[in-house]
C-alpha cells in the first residue's frame, strides 16, 4: 500500500478497470484475471496492450521487482489513460523492503495494483499446484488487490478475499468471495463510482 493516487485520474474517466499484461505473463491468465474482477466486482473490464517490466524497478541483490517502485511507474505511465483502476499482471518474483515476497500490491484507495504468478505455481512443499490452482489463487491475488483500491482493508474472517494471506496455503483456505461485510462495503463503494462516473 502505497499512498492515494486518485489526484492523478484523468478527466471523463468511465468506471471501468484497464487490465494491463506485463512481460511474459501468459494470455489465459490475463483473462481469467479480467474475467473474475468484472464478474465478482461488477465493473467493466478492459483487457489493455502488454507492456514490458520496467528494469528501474528491478532489485539485483533481491533478484526480485519492487513491487512499490513498480506501482509509482504504473502510475506515471498510465497517469492519461481513462480508467478508473489499473491492475498489472505479471509473472515476475515480487518484494517490498519488509517482506521476502509479495503475491501483489495495491495503493490503498488509489488507482494502481500489481500481481504476479511467480509465486503461485508450486506449492510449499515444491509441487507444482497445477493449472487450475494457479489460475484460482491469481484471481484470489487480483480480487484482494483491486479491492485494496477500493479502500478495503485486511479482514480477520480466515475466508474472505481480503485476509491477509502469506503463503499460498493461507491462500488456499480463502474462498473466492468476499465475506458479509466486505462484500456490503465494497458494493457501496463500486455504486457510489458508478454513480459518478456512469458504467
Ligand atoms: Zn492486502
Ligand atoms: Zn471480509
């Protein structure tokens, strides 16, 4: 979480989220990606042109990205572009100075989030999880984030999408839905957008 960007949305912006693919994420994920955001949260989707992974925000000692440092890059990058939310997906090991690695990152109540398959293909143990298991923990990770935009907090309901989760176990127990009260404040904030922005 890294501050509020909603200063930087351009005008005439329609309350629809730009799904940007990043590197060598592959197609089936963006889309499962998109597909999950627009259905669970019940704004419009649009998938955008694939971008590389900017280098300036590669950590060599870490050989990770920083996920904050791609977060302010996102957010120049996209300052014009008329959507409401931004959501990178990426398939790049992600870090931030206080966690060996993130799954994804968001500005609270801004406009940009990042997530990353690197760390959601294999399982605790080293197995590999499978396709099916990948693509359901990516959409917990982008649901999660994309809500953090949305000025959700961490929810002590172990099931709910917006547990905080620190290992793909944890992120296995999750359901993908939001609990009572999540879901209630997240639906008054996507209407209350919907409201000012229009569909
Ligand atoms: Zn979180
Ligand atoms: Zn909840």
């Amino acid at each position: 979480m890294v501050g509020d960007g909603e200063a930087l949305a351009p005008e005439g912006l329609q309350a629809t989220i730009g799904v940007v693919p990043m590197g060598d994420v592959g197609e089936v994920a963006v889309r499962i990606v998109a597909a999950h955001l627009q259905t669970v949260l019940g704004l419009a989707v649009d998938i955008l042109e694939r971008r590389p992974v900017s280098d300036r925000c590669y950590v060599p000692d870490r050989r990770q990205y920083d996920a904050a440092k791609l977060i302010a890059a996102l957010k120049e990058c996209s300052a014009s572009w008329p959507y409401l939310k931004i959501v990178a997906v990426l398939s790049v090991d992600l870090g931030v100075p206080i966690l060996r690695f993130v799954f994804g990152e968001a500005e609270m109540g801004g406009r940009c989030a990042v997530v990353s398959g690197y760390r959601l293909r294999r399982n605790e143990d080293g197995t590999d999880a499978g396709l099916e298991v990948y693509y359901e923990r990516l959409a917990k990770v982008a649901l999660h984030e994309t809500a953090h935009t949305l000025s959700l907090f961490h929810c002590d309901d172990p099931r709910c999408l917006m547990h905080f989760a620190a290992s793909t176990k944890h992120l296995d127990r999750i359901r993908l839905f939001f609990c009572a009260r999540c879901a209630f404040l997240l639906k008054k904030t996507v209407q209350t957008l919907l409201e000012s922005h229009g569909p």
